[in-house]
C-alpha cells in the first residue's frame, strides 16, 4: 500500500528535493539551480528560492534570491521555469555565495519584489 501511495503523482514535494532542481528559460536554456528555499516561520509558506547561478563548481556563484510565485514548475523539463533574460538577470539584487543576504532588512526585501514586480509575501504595496 506504502508503495502505491509513493507511485502517484501529487502536488507536494519534499524540500531537500527542491534543491539542486535545475532552473531553466521558457525555451529550456539552462540558468542556474535552486540552491534553498526560504520558508517564512510564522506562516510556513515558501517565501523565496535562491538561486544560484555563474561561477563554476560552486566557486564565485551569485545567488539571487527569487519571490517563491516567480517561478513555475514545467513538468515537460522537470524543472523550475524563470522567464528572465540575461540583462534582467545581471541586474537582479543578488549576493556572492560567500555573503548572506540580510533577511532582516525589510527594505532589502521590498526592494527585491519592486524589482520583479511581485507583491511581497507579507502583504503591502
């Protein structure tokens, strides 16, 4: 019965699978990875996913963080869909892999979702 219900598709997936997912353009051109997700304590909703991109082997990566509704799963690639061109992309608020993003400034925060056009998770605009 346990293997049945492990067969199914559904809807839910597990953090640690989420990461390492492959973000890909619409047109499946490769961008980066989701590196982790940020999950808001209070109300248990995925906030944000890091991405990371450029570098290689993980050295001099920039990890952008993304609003969670900017991204779509595209079944047909098995993977996380960002419509964003290069340009959009390098201009994007990011941080070097060897830096933290301050998740405590909230101006920080609201900053990035003016940048995507996105409501803030919290509520606003």
């Amino acid at each position: 019965m346990a293997s049945d219900v492990m067969a199914k598709p559904h809807q839910l997936i597990a953090s640690d699978r989420v990461e390492g997912t492959a973000v890909r353009r619409p047109n499946g051109d490769m961008i980066g990875h989701i590196e982790r997700l940020m999950i808001d304590k209070v109300t248990g909703k995925v906030s944000y996913a890091i991405l990371s991109f450029g570098g290689f082997l993980g050295i001099g990566a920039n990890l952008l963080p993304l609003p969670w509704g900017r991204l779509r799963y595209n079944t047909k690639f098995e993977a996380y869909e960002l419509d964003i061109d290069d340009e959009e992309l390098r201009r994007a608020p990011s941080f070097r892999a060897d830096k933290d993003f301050d998740w405590g400034d909230r101006e920080k925060e609201a900053e990035l979702h003016r940048y995507y056009r996105m409501p803030p998770y919290w509520g606003g605009f």
